[in-house]
C-alpha cells in the first residue's frame, strides 16, 4: 500500500484492542498535548494525525472509532478482521503514518501524552529515535513487575539484544527509520528488538507510567510468553548453540562414566549394579533430547511460516476506504 506523505505532519500511532472506554478520552487528551505544539517554521500549530489501530476488539471499539473519525479530521482509524497482536498492530500503525514522524503510545493511557512535546524535541535536535524507559513502579501488582523484569533479562540472556529493562513501546520515529522498518518482510516482526538493532541516532528518555485509565491488561502471561519467545528466536540462533554446548557437556560426562563402569566391570570384583542410575540417565538424556528437538523444532516452524509469505495482518475496515479497496486489488 502506498500513501501520500504529508510534510511536517506528526503521526500518532495507538494500538487498541478493547480499549472502548479509553480511546475518547486518549482522543482528547492527545488533542490538548498537540495544540500546545508549533510547527517551528511557520510558527503555526503543528499538523498532526491520530491513527488507531484497532486490533480485532470484540467491544464497540470500532463504532468508537468511527464516530471519533467522523468528529475529528486528525483521527483515522484501521480496523483488523481478527486479533493479530499488539506488534503487529504497532507495525500496522507505523506502515500507513503519512507522518514525517510516528509517536507510537499505548490506548490505556499509561503512556502520558504530556511527555509527547519532550519526544518531538529531542527529535528537532537530531534524533532519529526517541525511546522510552519506564520506571519501575513500585505500586504495579508483584506479577507484573516479576514478569516484566524477567521479560528483558531471558531476552538478553538469550539474543545478543540490547534491550533496557522496562524499554515501552512509547517512542517518536523519524520517516527515516519507518521506511527501514517497512522494507521488512518478516511475518515476525518484533519492533522493539528491530528498533534496538537498526541502530541510527538514539535518545533515552524515563517516564512514570501511568495507571491504566479504564478497562484491564490485554497482556497476558501467555501473552508476554510468545512475546519472550518470538523475541529470542526473531534475534538469535543462541538457543541452537546453547543446545549444542549441552549435547557436548552431556556426552563427555556420560563417556567418563562409562569408563568407571567398564573399569568396575573388567578390573573390580564388584559386580555393576545400578538399575536407578540406569534408569535415572535414560530419563535425563530422553529429557534434554526432547528439549533440543523442541528448540530446533520452534526455529523449524518459524522457517515455515516466513516461507509462506502470508500478508502480517489483514484490514478488514479503515476510515478511508481506499485502504481496503487498494488492499483487495493486488
Ligand atoms: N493491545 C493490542 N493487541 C493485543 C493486546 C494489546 O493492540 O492483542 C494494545 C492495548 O490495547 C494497549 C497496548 O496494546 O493499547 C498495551 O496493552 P496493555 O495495556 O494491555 O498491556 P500492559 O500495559 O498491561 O503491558
Ligand atoms: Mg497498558
């Protein structure tokens, strides 16, 4: 799909997904933080559009939409025909920003608009890529900061990723880097390790994250699971290593073993027994060989699924019909 580019527009770019009661009161909230804003060459307020990403909400997201669509000129919206995931909504959002910039930020308001004219700043000095971490709240729930902290650290441990702990998707993207990211094919795209990898002029930014406005976490731990898991294996073929190293610890510790058996069983009178370590080794080689198949399995599959070049999402409505007419015309 191809779309006009509009200069010196800002893109807001909000993933939703069940967020009914949230998106009228993000829509506003957006609307005062962007008039606060000029346009440094004109003096002018800056132009600037919202672009809602619906992801296959099963509430009366999409009739919000519409009607905010309707109100406003800056809001559009694309609507998914299924849920297809937070990533790939955020990559939806980005792909169709008429922007010279995209600020992506979530729809429960965790992320606080306030902060947008500090992104846009750092943006006119020269950054590319304007990213945020949060701070740890102490007040979030323990799950959640154990599932968080432990997110970033296996995916570190097992990508060659440099990821912050807490890195949001809350974060300003030059036009630059947006035409990097659209020229990915991947099925897979994990935007946050993508962003850390493609390098260009990068600005940290801490922010306190906010509580959610209304409605509860689309993340669940399944969620953050595939999340981790599409993470470490979009970045990294570490894992294969790692069970190439444990194959070899466990044949060196099984060859010494053999000797002391066949040494006791030719130069000892002690006859060999040992039925329980007999068994407990079937079970723990059994268990690793499981473990290695399976890991080499998940890359197997992804293979699989990038080789069919399906489409990462499918629209099934927008605000402008245009979109889902260029989409059926191939
Ligand atoms: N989200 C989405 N699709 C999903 C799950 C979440 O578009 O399948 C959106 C959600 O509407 C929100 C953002 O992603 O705007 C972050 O989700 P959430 O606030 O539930 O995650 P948390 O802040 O709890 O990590
Ligand atoms: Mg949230």
């Amino acid at each position: 799909m191809s779309f006009l580019l509009v200069p010196n527009l800002i893109s807001l770019v909000v993933p939703a997904f069940n967020e009914q009661e949230n998106l009228p009161v993000l829509v506003e909230r957006l609307r005062a933080v962007m008039s606060t804003l000029s346009d440094p060459a004109t003096d002018r307020p800056v132009a600037y559009e919202i672009l809602i990403v619906d992801d296959g909400s099963t509430d009366r997201t999409k009739a919000v939409l519409r009607q905010l669509s309707m109100r406003y000129n800056e809001v559009r919206f694309i609507s998914f025909s299924r849920n297809f995931g937070h990533q790939v909504a955020l990559r939806a959002g980005y792909e169709h920003a008429r922007g010279i910039c995209a600020i992506s930020l979530d729809a429960d308001l965790q992320h606080p608009p306030e902060l947008i004219p500090t992104l846009v700043k750092k943006w006119r000095e020269g950054f590319d890529v304007v990213y945020t971490v949060r701070h740890q709240d102490p007040n979030l729930p323990w799950k959640k900061r154990f599932t968080s902290r432990n997110f970033y650290r296996l995916l570190r441990a097992a990508s060659d990723l440099e990821l912050e702990d807490g890195a949001a998707d809350f974060r300003l993207l030059d036009r630059k880097v947006l035409n990097v990211l659209k020229q990915h094919q991947e099925n897979d795209l994990f935007v946050r390790g993508m962003i850390s990898w493609m390098g260009f002029r990068q600005c940290r930014i801490e922010y306190e994250p906010a509580a959610r406005f209304a409605g509860t976490t689309k993340y669940s731990f399944k969620k953050m699971l595939q999340l981790a898991m599409m993470g470490i294996t979009s970045f990294s073929t570490k894992p294969l290593y790692i069970s190439v190293v444990v194959g070899l610890c466990m044949a060196l510790f099984s060859s010494l073993f053999g000797l002391e058996v066949l040494y006791e069983y030719f130069f000892t009178n002690a006859t060999v027994s040992g039925w329980t370590t007999l068994v407990l080794l079937v079970v723990l080689i059994g268990g690793v060989q499981f473990i290695v198949i399976g890991i080499m399995g998940v890359y197997l599959g992804k293979t699989f699924i990038e080789v069919k070049r399906r489409p990462p999402y499918i629209i099934g409505d927008s605000s402008e019909i245009e979109e889902i007419i260029q989409w059926q015309v191939p």
